[in-house]
C-alpha cells in the first residue's frame, strides 16, 4: 500500500516562498515519477512539475524560474521549492507518484495541501 503524505502549505504574501515536501511510504516496483499538481477550483488539475527515478526532471512554463523540485532517495521524499509566489498560484496542491510499467500507469495521490498567496 502506497501512501504520501505532504506537508510545507500555507499562507504566504506575493514574492514569498513555501517549500512543500512529499514523503512516499510503502512499496513499488518499476520506473516511477514523483510530482506535483495543482488544482484551483472549477479547473482541471495541471502539472506543475515531476522527477523522475533517473533524476530527470519536467517544470511548467509558468513556474519556471521560481519553482524548483528536487528530491531524497534515501527518504523517497520529494520537494518543491516555490520561490516569487504569485496570487495565480493559490491552489490545491496534490502530490503524486506515477509508477510506469510496461502496460501499466498507476497514480497516487496525496491528500493536498492548501497554498494560499495573499497579502
């Protein structure tokens, strides 16, 4: 049984920063991507960025330059770093690992974890 837990949300003013961590507990077997989605009410949940078990990494434009994910190995742990916060990206932020087998996505997902940028 897979299970992520998130933490790092919050409220923050415009230009401020939240470091979101994502911790996966339990067991899987194959190529596996971990990451973070967003989602604001009335809208479709996007991508915001994911790495890989290689260490590859993807980032949305309109993050890019002030979000940064990174992560532990040894802790199958998961971060992002938000830095130059916007209004635009008060949202729902869900973790998620997508193992990939041959024939076989499967997603989990974490609970959320609100991030609110006000002032």
């Amino acid at each position: 049984q897979v299970q992520l837990v998130e933490s790092g949300g919050g409220l923050v003013q415009p230009g401020g920063s939240l470091r979101l961590s994502c911790a996966a507990s339990g067991s899987w077997f194959g190529a596996y991507v971990m990451g973070w989605y967003r989602q604001i009410p009335g809208k479709q949940r996007e991508l915001v960025a994911g790495i890989s078990n290689g260490g590859s990494s993807n980032i949305a434009e309109s993050v890019k330059g002030r979000f940064t994910i990174s992560r532990d190995n040894a802790k199958n742990t998961v971060y992002l770093q938000m830095n130059g916060l916007k209004p635009e990206d008060t949202a729902v932020y869900y973790c998620n690992l997508k193992v990939i087998r041959p024939g076989v996505t499967t997603d989990y997902w974490g609970q959320g974890t609100q991030v609110t940028v006000s002032s």
